[in-house]
C-alpha cells in the first residue's frame, strides 16, 4: 500500500475540485477610502506628518518612515498623469474585445503611488506617458474601484 514513489509520473491523481470561499477586508484606510469614492466621488490621499508624502491608496502608516499618517486625508485635486500604459486586445478569458482598451498606471503631481485604470474615449495609438486624465464617475456607486468608470483625457 506505501509505495515508495521514484518519479512523479507515479503518483496517483484524483480529479475534483475544492470550493474555496474567503472575504477580502478592506481595513481601516481602505474603507474610509473607498466611502469617500462612494458618496463623495473623491479620491483620498493620506499625509505623512513626518515624510511629508502624501499616499495613493491612502494607508494608516507610511511605508517609508514608518509614521502614521494624519487624519487629515485630502482629496485629490488637478488631473492625474499615465505613468505607463498597456493596450488589451483580449478579455480576461482570452476572447477579442470589441475594440482594444487602454490600462494604466495614473498619478498624481506630488502624491506617492497611484491608481491603475482603463483609459476610454482616446485612440489607444495616441495615448503616452506623461497625458493628463481625469475620473469619470460611475453613476451608480458601491465604494469599489469601479465607482470610477474609467479615466478620459483631462
Ligand atoms: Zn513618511
């Protein structure tokens, strides 16, 4: 019955699956975060008293210094800027989209961090770093990102 197995092509396998179930919190920060998207289409950064960073997403304690971050949050203000940018051409299930979707990586002047988003409404060949955007609020809003629609350009 124990048998010593040598090579893994040996060993025995059971099909199956295992339902698996877990709940994401979203923590302090992250739910006072996404509330102020939610019923006041803001997006919050966290001061450091010590660093003086301001961080994107907003955390209790700053990664630099190790401080914890004002109560203080501050609403983003001006437009956000693509730092870099990729163009999907296939959905998560590897199916053709309609049209190819930009995704990037946002920020802000003087803010550490940034959001990661679509981009619509810009000819994905003219899109580049360094563009300007700004959020286009989703109308019906449940405190996730998707309160945001999408980025457009600012
Ligand atoms: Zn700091």
């Amino acid at each position: 019955m124990l048998e010593k197995i040598k090579q893994m092509g040996q060993a025995r396998q059971v099909a199956g699956e295992i339902p698996i179930y877990h709940r994401y919190t979203l923590g302090v920060a992250g739910e006072r975060f996404f509330k102020a998207m939610r019923d006041g289409r803001q997006i919050l950064v966290s001061p450091c008293p010590k660093c003086q960073d301001r961080l994107l997403p907003p955390k209790m304690y700053c990664e630099r210094c190790f401080e914890e971050t004002s109560d203080d949050w501050l609403p983003l203000e001006g437009p956000g800027y693509i730092r870099s940018f990729t163009v999907l051409h296939q959905s998560l299930d590897e199916e053709p989209l309609d049209h190819p979707t930009v995704v990037a990586l946002i920020s802000w002047e003087g803010i550490r961090g940034g959001l990661i988003h679509r981009v619509l409404g810009v000819d994905p060949a003219q899109v580049t770093t360094g563009m300007a955007v700004e959020p286009v609020w989703a109308e019906e809003r449940t405190g996730a990102l998707s309160d945001i629609s999408h980025f457009r350009a600012a």
